[in-house]
C-alpha cells in the first residue's frame, strides 16, 4: 500500500522545487535593470536609498526635473556623493566614482536611447545626432561587474566626433542640457580615468548645470610640483592677454606716431599758406634785381670776377712731328708799388705773380 492519496512530504518538496526552478534560473540569467548603483560600505549607501534595487524609474530626463522632482533631486544627491567620495572596495577595488559615472551612463542611455526602458516621450532631434554613440553607450548597460565598467571606453562607436556632434545639439536644447554634461564627464573618465581613492575632478555642481562643461584635453589631477600651478591653463590663460597687451602697444606707438605727423604736416601746411600769403601780397616783380642794388656795384663785381680768371702769356710745346701744344699758362701778372715811408714821391715798380707779396 502507498498509503493515502495525498501528497506526500517529499513529492511537496519536490513539487516546489520543480515550480521555483525556473523562477531562480530566471533570475540568475536576467540582469538587474539597476541604475543608482553605489559600493557596497561606502558613506553614499544610505543617500542612494537601497543602491541595490533601483531601477529606471529612479530616472528623470529633463534638466528641470533634478530639482523639481524627488525622484530627480534623489538621483542628483546620489551621483553627487557618489562623485565626491574617495572610497573603494577592499575586495573588487570598485570606487563609488565608478558606479556614479555608470549611473550617467545608464541615465543617458534612458533618456536618449530608450534603453532597457523608455521613459522619455520627448521629441527631440539629437536622437539622430547621437546613434553613433548607442553601441558603446550601451555596451554591457544591464551587467556591471569590477571587469567592464571602463570597457565601452574602448569601443569604437565611442568616437570624440561622435561625441562633439551629440552634445552639440543638446547643448542647443533649452531643457536637456544635463545630458550633454553627462556625456562629457564619460568622456573624460575614459580619455583620463581616475584611481582609486580619488574623488572625481569635476564638480558635481558643474555637471548638474545648464551651463555647457569644457571639452577637456588634460588630466585635471596633474599638476606640477612646487606650488601645484597648472602651467598649460596658465599659458592658455595668458597668451590671449600677453597679445592683447601687444596689441595696444602697437596701437599706442601708432596713434603717437599718426599724431606727430599730423601735427608735422600741419605746421608745414600752415607755413607753406604764410609764404603764399606773402608772396600773393608783396609779389617779385615790385623788386626787380637791378633795382635792388646800384648799377655799379653789378659792374665792380663783374671786373672782380674778369680778374680772377685772367692769366699770363702760356707757352708752347713743339713735338718732333712739328706740332705745337699749349701746355699752360703763367700765373696772372700785376704791378706794385712799394714806397717807403721817409721818401715820399719816390718808390720802386716790381712785378709780382698773383699771390706772391714781397716787401
């Protein structure tokens, strides 16, 4: 006898065992569609609310709905922290900065992607500036583990061009510039990733804004020895000023320059008006030459002249062919008459060569 037609103990067991079979297999192949993800232990655990079992209704995708909304001021006080914290996981080495940047990611990819649940009934153009992006953004999206939250950096949908071009156009929306802000700090987690202990260098405050987030192409945690000053942000900083400092310089020495001559031609123009002036009231012919001095002293001047350039006799020069040259003439030849002072009436003729005086 197998005794009564009842159940058994152990075909129940059995039974309930064969029931939940599936049910356990099921949830050991499907992923948890978590979005606020935080390292277990850390000082965020208690701000994410149960970090463990959120899903994509802890996601908001308008820039106003952070702070209008619990559920949107709840996920920027998570990521906030999340951000902020230095902590990481003894054992998976896993930094609270990590799970708060794959929580931007998993919120972009909601809100723009509708991936794993659409949430976002808003029609909006970037959807199609951004596709070249959904294969990295999405890449292992429902399976985080220690081994692939960096992975879809290297993919290689993940491109700076695709980038640009996506958060360009939600830049230009005037209620969904969070998202372009998200998509920038993955970029720069990827391009510069930061280490363990380490708070993340952007500010949380910066992200959250409806101000667009500078495209970095530095590592925000180098800075220089002695001092920590960032020589390359000074540099980007004082070049524009070092040339605009030129810049008015040039400017000072040209105006001063352009003035002097201004000035330089006015006195030249204002002398150049007076002598015209003058020579229109008081013209040359009222003084023609000849009447400006005695004729005789025209006359004494032109026989000064006819005597300085007379000579004496030259002489000639007769070559064997017969020929005669004048080879040059003899100084200019006067006559003197020396006196001496007792005899009057009495005095000596001698002829002296111009220039040669003897007493």
């Amino acid at each position: 006898m197998f005794g009564s037609w009842g159940p058994s103990p152990r075909s129940t067991i059995w039974a309930a065992a064969a029931a939940a079979a599936p049910l356990l297999l099921l949830s050991h192949v499907a992923p948890r569609a978590a979005a606020l993800y935080v390292t277990e232990g850390s000082p965020c655990w208690d701000v994410c609310n149960d970090p463990t079992n959120t899903t994509s209704s802890e996601i908001v995708c308008l820039d106003a709905a952070y702070n209008d909304t619990t559920t949107g001021e709840n996920f920027q006080k998570c990521i906030s922290c999340a951000l902020e914290s230095n902590y990481t996981d003894p054992n998976s080495q896993l930094t609270d900065v990590d799970w708060g940047l794959y929580n931007l990611r998993y919120a972009f990819s909601t809100c723009v992607y509708g991936y794993p649940i659409s949430i976002n009934d808003i029609s909006t153009p970037c959807l199609v500036s951004c596709l070249g992006l959904d294969d990295a953004i999405e890449f292992d999206l429902l399976n985080p583990n220690d081994n692939n939250l960096r992975a879809w950096c290297s993919t290689s949908a993940f491109a700076d061009n695709h980038i640009d071009t996506c958060e360009f156009c939600y830049n230009l929306t005037g209620n969904q510039v969070y998202m372009a802000n998200f998509l920038e700090a993955l970029r720069y987690d990827c391009h510069f990733p930061v280490p363990s202990q380490t708070a993340f260098p952007i500010s949380p405050s910066s992200i959250f804004s409806e101000s667009q987030l500078p495209t970095y192409t530095s590592n925000l945690l180098d800075s220089p020895s002695g001092g920590g000053v960032n020589y390359r942000l000074a540099t980007l900083i004082g070049l524009p000023v070092m040339g605009f400092v030129i810049f008015l310089f040039i400017m000072t020495i040209g105006c001063v320059l352009g003035i002097s001559w201004w000035h330089r031609q006015s006195r030249e123009d204002e002398e150049l008006r007076q002598w015209k002036t003058m020579a229109a009231e008081h013209p040359w012919s009222e003084y023609p030459p000849q009447e400006m001095y005695p004729p005789g002293v025209y006359q004494q001047q032109q026989q000064q002249q006819q005597q300085q350039h007379q000579y004496g006799p030259g002489f000639q020069v007769v070559d064997t062919d017969g020929r005669t040259h004048e080879v040059g003439y003899s100084k200019q030849v006067m006559t003197e008459t020396v006196t001496p002072a007792g005899d009057k009436g009495k005095g000596l003729s001698h002829e002296y060569s111009m220039g040669d005086l003897k007493l």
